[in-house]
C-alpha cells in the first residue's frame, strides 16, 4: 500500500465513515436536534451527542494516521476529514443556488448558508481538533529522551 494511502487516505475514510455514522444511527434512534431557529434558514441544527462523540472521532483518525509515520498537517486533515467534505459541499451548494435558484434572496442565502457552516462545518470542526489535539499531546515524545 503507498504511503499517502496508508498515512492520509485511509485514516482519513475511517474518521469520515465513523463521525457520519454516529450522525446516522443518532438520527435513525430518533434523537432530535437543538434548533435555535426552527424552520428559519438561519436557524441553527446542533446535535449535542454527536458533536460529544467527535472528540473521538478525530482522535482516532489522528491516531492512526501518526501510527502510520505521518506527520504534520496530514495528522490533522485526517482527523477533520469530516468536516473539511463537508465544507467543500457546502460551497457547491452556495455556487449551486445561485447558478439555479435566483428568485431566492441573495442575503437569505448567505444567512442560511452561514447557519449551515456553523451548524455542520464550524461547531464539528471545534469537537473533531479538541481530539485531535489531546491525540497530539498524548503521543508528544518527551523532552528527556
């Protein structure tokens, strides 16, 4: 297996399928969101558990990655994987809804689109480096060797 497979990708595709899965079976077990704002575009959607899961998430996909020899920022893409797809869906859709829906207004979008970048991008992003950084500062070799 190369490298850049076993060093990014890999760890990479488990943190995504782990911390979308979790999202998955907490929506299948019925478990509601907390809404700011419900069915308001600038609401925001926050799944408490789910975002109390990703701490781990990201540390085992840090984990795995520095287990791998990796170092520097493939450590860190690999364990916010999940949140970095899910910014770059976000910015097809922002384009998207331009391109195609223009009778929407254009600050309504953007307002929707900020919420949803908090909700789904931003809050995530915090809990996925929270483990990746107490990941980082477990496996830190000490001074004295």
């Amino acid at each position: 297996m190369q490298e850049r497979v076993k060093q990014f990708w890999l760890p990479s595709l488990v943190t995504l399928l782990a911390g979308w899965g979790i999202l998955a079976i907490l929506i299948w077990a019925g478990v509601q969101p907390f809404m700011t704002r419900p069915g308001q575009p600038e609401g925001l959607y926050v799944y408490w558990p789910w975002i109390a899961a990703l701490p781990f998430v990201g540390a085992i996909g840090a984990y795995m990655s520095r287990k791998a020899q990796s170092s520097g920022w493939k450590i860190y893409a690999a364990g916010a994987f999940p949140v970095i797809a899910m910014a770059i869906v976000f910015l097809l859709i922002l384009a998207w809804s331009f391109i195609v829906d223009r009778q929407v207004v254009p600050a309504l979008k953007l307002m929707g689109f900020a919420a949803g970048m908090v909700s789904w991008v931003v809050i995530p992003g915090l809990a996925l480096c929270v483990g990746i950084v107490v990941e980082s500062m477990r496996r830190r070799p000490s001074a004295s060797q």
